[in-house]
C-alpha cells in the first residue's frame, strides 16, 4: 500500500500502528530527510529506530510517547 501511495509526486506519508506503537515516516520527493529528523527527534520520545532519506520507522516503549513524538514530526514537516 505504501508504494502505491508514494506513486503521487511530493507526497508524505506517516502513519502510526498503535496495537505496536512503531509510527513509519516515508515520503516521494520531500526535502525532509526521514533518517535524520528520527535521529534528531527519537531520543527525546525514548524512541528506537531510523532510516534514510526517503522512508524511517521507530518504536516506542508507551503510547504517550508515539504520540508526543508524531506531533514532534508533523510540527518539524509542516513548520506548524
């Protein structure tokens, strides 16, 4: 599913599986480095993971966590 997606030129996909709590970034022509901004962001959420520049994935230890951390990326991607 995520391929198909990523199909579409300049789109951004991040989506959270919370019965795991592991969130995957990945995008189709994006300036964000996926890879980086999880280094950047996943200690602060006591998070587990990486990537490179077009696709990233981490884990957490506790929901509240992922969410803090989903809200850090939307915030870093969107400038919001």
């Amino acid at each position: 599913m995520t391929k198909q997606l990523l199909q579409t030129p300049d789109t951004t996909l991040l989506f959270a599986f919370s019965s795991d709590q592991k969130v995957l970034l990945a995008h189709s022509g994006s300036e964000v480095k996926c890879g980086e901004l999880y280094k950047e962001l996943l200690p602060l959420y006591d998070g587990k993971g990486g990537g490179g520049p077009k696709q990233a994935q981490a884990s957490f230890s506790s929901s509240e966590n992922m969410n803090a951390f989903i809200n850090a990326v939307k915030e870093k991607i969107t400038g919001a």
